[in-house]
C-alpha cells in the first residue's frame, strides 16, 4: 500500500517541527555562550585578563590559617601531622608578589610497608596459582572411556 499525498505531508509537518525544534535548542544554546563572551569580553581589565573584580586580598604572610609556613631564601622545610581532610601545599611569596621558582618536594612518613606488600604478593600467586588451575581443568580434554564389554563363552 503506497502512502497517500496527505499522509506524506503530515511526515513532511513532522520532520519540519523536529527539525525546527532542534535548530531552536542549538540557537539557545549559541546565544547563551555568545552573550557569555561578551559579558567576559566586557569585564577584562587592562591587563587583559577576566576578573570578577574582588578586592586584592591581604598578604599570605598575615594570614593566620596556615597549618605549617616556613619563610626565607634558600632551602626551606616544613612538617605537621596530618590529620583527616584536604591538604595543598602552596609556594608563594610572603607579600603576595607574583615571581615564585621554586622546586618543591612532598614526602610522607609511613609505617612499614614491607611486610603487607609481601603478603599481597603471595595472595596474588595463590589467587592466580588458582586460576590456572580453573583454567587446565576447564579446557582439558575428557577421554571417554567405554565401559567393559562382557566376554561371551
């Protein structure tokens, strides 16, 4: 049964709709990233750079929520004990300058580790000795063996 002429230009109404609807969608989505860079192009400083304009905060230095600080040239080394949370570490001048080179190290005291990497080692041979195991024995060859003719006299 072929399609009548009316039932072809209701699919025709369809796809337009469809298409119409999406090309809709894809336009919002432009005009939202385009009135975005506006705005961002709007509120760049004469540096160049996009702020949102907060005021410049005081010196590192005079802060009071540092954990561990260490000040001065040449090598430096701080330590604490670490407690549950989110740790960063932060190299900076003391005045909030730009123009830090630093070369940074971060280590951790732990406790021996020897003994539970050994025992990993071994549970992963067992584990895998196991494995091998699983595997002969599920692609070995079965030979069947007829059972015993009776002999006839």
């Amino acid at each position: 049964m072929s399609p009548t002429p009316h039932t072809q230009r209701s699919r025709g109404r369809v796809a337009a709709v469809i298409a119409g609807a999406g090309a809709m969608l894809v336009a919002v989505a432009v005009l939202a990233v385009g009135g975005a860079t506006v705005w961002a192009d709007s509120h760049r400083g004469h540096d160049g750079y996009v702020s949102t304009g907060n005021r410049t905060p005081p010196p590192p230095a005079k802060r009071h929520f540092w954990v561990a600080t260490a000040y001065g040239r040449g090598t430096q080394a701080v330590s604490w004990k670490l407690k549950p949370g989110h740790w960063e570490a932060v190299v900076m001048n003391a005045d909030g300058t730009p123009g830090v080179d630093a070369a940074v190290r971060l280590g951790a005291h732990t406790p021996l580790l020897l003994v539970p990497g050994l025992g990993l080692v071994v549970l992963g041979m067992l584990i895998g000795a196991g494995g091998f195991a699983l595997l002969y024995r599920g692609t070995r060859s079965v030979e069947t063996v007829a059972p015993p003719v009776p002999v006839v006299a």
